[in-house]
C-alpha cells in the first residue's frame, strides 16, 4: 500500500472517528459536543488506530477470530495510552469508564476493547477497501493537492493544540510590548489561534487544565519513569536480549550465532524496545499481581512482537525470524509458547529486575548521566541508520541491482554479503 493511500486512510479514520464520538456524545448528552482534540473534525487516535491495523493485521484478513483480537489489543493500547498522556499534560481525564466493569484506570474496559475489535474486522475486511475506492475517484494531481493541503492543516492545528496544552498562552508577551509591525501581526494571529483553541478544550472539557510555570527540577538522575531511564533500559535490553537469544541458540542448536538487530555491537532492538515499552506500558502496574503481569505480558509481548514482524518484513524485505514449525504459531510470526515467554518475561523484569536497575541508574551522578545518555543515544541512532542502510543495499543486491549512488558502494565495501550473512544468519529475503 502507498504512502498516499495510508494518509488517505489516517484523514478518512480520524474523520469517521470523530463523527462516532461527536454523534454518541450528541445522543447521551442531548446537545452537540465536540469530542475532538484538535480544531478540526478529526480524532487523530482512530487515525493512528486504523493505521496501524490497517498496515498490521493485513495478513489476518482471513482470520477472522484473531483479527479481531489483534485489534482490540492494539486499540486498547493506544486508547490507555493516548488517556494518560492527556492526563498528564491537561490534568484532567477526556473519557471515563469507571463506571464499567472489568475498566482498567478508567480509561479502557472490555466492552469498549470488545467494540475496537469489531471495529478492526471491518476495518480490514471492508472499511480499506471502501475508502480506498473512493480515493480513486479523485484525478492524481487533485489528490495529492488535497493530501498536502490536509497534512498542512493538521500540522498547525497540532502546533497550536500542543503549544495550548503545555499553556504557552499565558506566557504570550503583550502585543503592544512588540515594537516590529511584523512580529505585531505574528503575535495577535499566535493569540488569536492559542485563544480559540484553548476556549473551544475548555468548552468540550471544562475541567482541563493547562500546564503554568516550570517543573521543580530533579536532584535525582533519571527518576520514575523518565526519558533518560526509558533509553537506557532500552539499552541495557538491547544488550541482555541479544545475550540472552544467543545462549538459547547455543543450548538449542549447539552452536553460536549473532542474534544481533544491527551491525555495530551485540544488540537486539526488538529486546530493547520490548523493555523500554513494557516498563512505560506497566511502570504504575508493577505492584499488582504476578497473574495480572503474565497476562499483560502474555498479550502485549505477542501482539508487539507480530507488529515487528511485519514492519522489518515490509520496511527491509526480510524476514527475521519465523515460526512455522512450532505448534500454534499465527502465520509463523508468532508462536503461544514465545507469547507465555514474553509474560514470565514481564513477572521477572518488573518483580525482580526493574527495582534492581532502576535504583542503580538513579545512583549515576546527574551530569554524568544526562552526557552519557546522549552520547549513548548519538551511537545508536547512527548504529540503526548504518544497520538501515546496509539491511537495504543487502536486499537489493540479492536481486542484482548494481550500487549506483556513494552510498551503495560504502555499503557493498564495508558489509558485503559475507558479512551480512554472519551478522543476520536467519535473515531470509522476500523479494
């Protein structure tokens, strides 16, 4: 599927998910309520949403059992996801489902995930096909001005609900303080913006509240559950991760292996991404019980694992792993006995592990921490963006295109096919 038909798809789901919302609020309150975060008539979490299942769960199209449970999983994520993150920065809560049960903070519960899942199976099995029809309706160069246009509007009304949210507004100097004509008119547009954005939150949401002043700062490194401890337990499961598969695959195969994800170091970012997003996902969960923990894990830990199958699958034309010839696999991406591994995972990390690490990261003094974060975060972006390249010139020298740009020949000298093959052993190319 093109670009332009996945921004297709994101404009029409955020528009049909908002006049769901808007029209549900309509009849339980009996008057018109915008239910959207922005401006527009657009609910950017059933955009994100249908995107996802749409790029996703495209091969479960005739599975209609698990289709349906891939995605209610993965709406129930971002909808807990995108609640307290809303929390976080209006200090007020947009839904409720308190009042329901088997809800979980309020903000997600097995009816509304029950409807998600229905939501999904149309969405694959009708809903794409539908919308992309529609699409075609549309000559080429008049839908690429109306996608452009689209993204435009949505990119500044964005701009302006999250600088209204974080409470610029307030802290605007006075127009007649500006002696420039120009910034003059910038500033009254900015205010006048900021303004109606933040009345129309306030009218939809009158409990919201927008963020003023500045954080008391931190005389501990890294503490809760912060940007700089996400990376470096992102990090710190790279390395484990790759440790751990690579003993397995010596105890499994008798020999020795690179599980690695890129081509600088022993690191498995599939590992170091499971850690960081499970301790982001269950940080506030980790004093529930070990059932709860397994379970979460259980689903969370399969349904993530499956998305990065496929995203490695379409975005490199490789396949990295595969599981046909374990019993009860889906399509070879993901196996029951790897998802019940991903919740023993989930019990021992965030029982045993989390508390040990994460008191010895706060223990790093506040300035080394924060260089050696960044510098950490300069190695491996550069490590993915390298491994990125090399996964790619790899692929298409299996079809036997020749290295035409200077980047392609840095690539065919430094990780030729000897290489890549003893650093990706298991990858098997698609194309």
């Amino acid at each position: 599927m093109s670009i332009n038909n996945l921004i297709w798809l994101f404009f029409c789901y955020s528009f049909l998910g908002w006049i769901m919302e808007t029209a549900m609020a309509a009849v339980r309150f009996r008057h018109y309520i915008d239910r959207g975060v922005l401006f527009g008539p657009l609910c950017m979490i059933y955009g994100i949403t249908g995107l996802i299942i749409t790029t996703g769960l495209h091969d479960l199209e005739e599975n209609w059992l698990f289709l349906f449970f891939g995605s209610a999983i993965y709406a129930t994520v971002i909808e807990w996801a995108a609640g307290h993150l809303l929390e976080r920065v209006s200090h007020t809560r947009w839904w409720d489902y308190s009042n329901r049960q088997w809800n979980l903070d309020g903000y997600i519960c097995l009816s509304a995930s029950l409807f998600w899942g229905l939501l999904g199976v149309l969405t694959v099995k009708w809903g794409n096909t539908c919308l992309l029809a529609l699409y075609g309706l549309f000559p080429s160069w008049a839908a690429r001005v109306v996608l452009w246009s689209l993204l435009a509007v949505l990119a500044l009304d964005l701009f302006a609900t999250l600088l209204t949210l974080a409470g610029i507004v307030h802290r605007l100097p006075p127009v007649e303080a500006v002696g420039n004509r120009l910034a003059m008119l910038t500033l009254r547009i900015g205010q006048w913006i900021l303004s109606h954005t933040e009345h129309r939150i306030h009218k939809t949401y009158p409990h919201a509240k927008f963020i003023h002043g500045t954080r008391e700062a931190s005389h501990v490194f890294a503490q809760g559950c912060s940007f700089y401890k996400i990376f470096l337990l992102f990090f710190i499961g790279s390395f484990l991760g790759d440790l751990t598969e690579t003993i397995f695959c010596r105890l499994k195969a008798g020999i020795w292996m690179s599980r690695s994800s890129v081509v600088w170091g022993p690191f498995s970012i599939v590992w170091g991404l499971a850690l960081a997003l499970a301790t982001v996902l269950l940080y506030r969960y980790r004093a529930r019980s070990s059932s709860f923990l397994f379970l979460a894990g259980t689903c969370l830990g399969g349904a993530y694992e499956y998305l990065c199958s496929v995203f490695t699958e379409a975005v490199f034309g490789t396949i990295f792993w595969d599981y046909s010839a374990i019993p009860f696999n889906l399509g070879g991406r993901i196996n029951l006995l790897y998802c019940f591994f991903w919740g023993f995972a989930a019990v021992i990390w965030l029982q045993f592990l989390y508390p040990k690490i994460s008191d010895w990261i706060e223990h790093i003094p506040i300035h080394l921490g924060t260089w050696l974060t960044w510098i950490l975060i300069l190695f491996m972006g550069c490590n993915i963006v390298v491994s990125s390249l090399a996964l790619l010139r790899y692929d298409t020298r299996a079809i036997g295109a020749p290295a035409s740009q200077a980047w392609e020949r840095y690539m065919d000298l430094h990780y030729g096919d000897a290489k890549m093959e003893l650093i990706y052993p298991d990858a098997i190319s698609i194309r």
